[in-house]
C-alpha cells in the first residue's frame, strides 16, 4: 500500500480539540455592585501596578528623607524620653492620662486599646446588612468614625505637648570627648549623686544641659546659676547643701577635655 492512499487517519480522543474551546471567561455577577474581571491577569496586573507605584514612591521618601538617628542610648541617661514612631503616637498619649498612667498604666497600655481593637473586630458579626451605603450601615460606619477621631485626636495631642527642638538638640549625635577627671573626689560623688547629671551627662557631655569640660567660669558663677538659672536650666534645682553645691562648682572648673 503506498504512502497517503488508502489510509484513514482517526482523531485521538486523548487530545483535547482546542480549535472549539471557548475563553475561560468569570461567571457573571453582574447582579452585584461592581464591574466583573479575571482575577487573572486582569486585577491582579493593576494589583501589582499600583504596588510599584507605591513602592517607588516609598524608595524617594527614604532617599529624599533619611532616618533621624540620635546618638547611642545610655541607659544611665535619665533625661532622654524616647518616643515611639508616628503610628503609635495615639497609644504612647494615652499614658500620660492619671486614669492610664501610674498604678493604672495596664488599663491605658492593654484595656483600653484591646477594647477598641475588639470592638472593630466584632462590627462585621453585629452587622451583616448586604447594603453597601456608609449611611445604610450606622453601626460599622459609626464605630470607623469614632475610632478615627479618637486616633487623630490623640496623635494631635501628643505631637503638640512634646518639645520636638529639646528632644532634637538632646539626641543630636555630638563628638566624644574624653573629660580628666578623678572619680574618687568628693567634687566628682556630689555630681554623681545630684540631679544635674540628667541634663549634663554622666561623663558631663552635655544633653539637655551644656557640656561642663572646659567651661569658661568661676565657681562663683556656677554656683549663681544653679540658684538663679540660666537660658532653659530652671534655678534652685539643687537639692544639697550651699557647702557641697560650692565644692561641686570648684569640681566643675577643674574638667578639661583630654588631650
């Protein structure tokens, strides 16, 4: 039998025809609010779109606006106030209340905001209308407002009772320099025991306060300015005696940075 005569070729039914095959389009919805697409490639496409353009976004920011960093913590500082980033700003207010704060301070860290966080997660089983319309909904959209407001409010608060330029000039990251001093004079165990290491550190580098190596004073008028104050030190600060806030000043003018 010669090649192409006589011979009959049958379909494989094990192939799929696809010259037929319709397009794999959604089921149709279109009885419900909203335009119907492919999840694939479709929506996802415009997903991932908006994703980059985002992300872009967000690589500027951190280029154009690097993170402030302060200088290294010290956790002899008792005058820095660490404060926590922009979104927890509402939370770290409530603190500061006298009824969230102090022997209270678990209702304002965990009571309170748990409350809030559980309430916004019960809204969907309180409501279950199918009605899409803010106004329709009173619940839901009622709790989103009050939570919203709550949330600007507190953050407003925070941000505008907190001294942003002291918090600035205290954590700007300065040169070290090493201080001569002897630890085991009674000048040196007076500033370690006194208040005025919050704002001048603890090896006297300043913060808050000035640095107090190399200060160009007498001891007379260190003592004058801690009874009567100066620029943003308050007076009459020190606790102890005129006899030990005069050999602390003597003290003070002996610093000289190290060579």
């Amino acid at each position: 039998m010669h090649r192409g005569k006589g011979m009959k070729f049958v379909g494989d039914s094990r192939v799929p025809d696809l010259s037929n095959r319709k397009k794999n389009t959604p089921k149709d919805y279109s009885e419900y609010p909203g335009k119907t697409e492919a999840f694939w490639p479709d929506f996802l496409l415009k997903e991932w779109l908006v994703g980059a353009v985002f992300l872009v976004g967000y690589l500027v920011l951190t280029v154009a606006h690097p993170s402030p960093l302060e200088r290294p913590a010290d956790p002899a500082d008792t005058g820095y106030i660490p404060v926590p980033d922009w979104y927890f700003l509402f939370l770290y207010q409530l603190l500061k209340y006298e009824f969230a704060s102090g022997p209270y301070n678990i209702i304002g860290a965990i009571v309170m905001p748990g409350l809030a966080f559980g309430a916004l997660l019960l809204v969907p089983f309180l409501d279950t209308s199918k009605e899409r319309s803010p106004w329709k909904r009173p619940l839901p959209t009622g709790f989103m407002l009050l939570a919203i407001a709550s949330i600007i409010f507190l953050t407003w608060e925070s941000v505008v009772n907190h001294d942003w330029e002291a918090a600035k000039a205290y954590g700007e990251i300065k040169e070290e320099v090493s201080v001569e001093y002897d630890e085991t004079s009674e000048g040196y165990q007076l500033y370690q025991a006194s208040s005025c290491i919050g704002c001048h550190g603890n090896s006297f580098e300043g913060g808050i306060g000035l640095p107090l190596a190399g200060l160009d004073m007498t001891a007379e008028e260190i003592v004058e300015i801690a009874h009567e104050g100066r620029g943003g030190m308050p007076g009459g600060t020190y606790t102890g005696t005129e006899e030990e806030l005069e050999k602390l000043a003597e003290f003070i003018t002996t610093l000289q940075p190290a060579e």
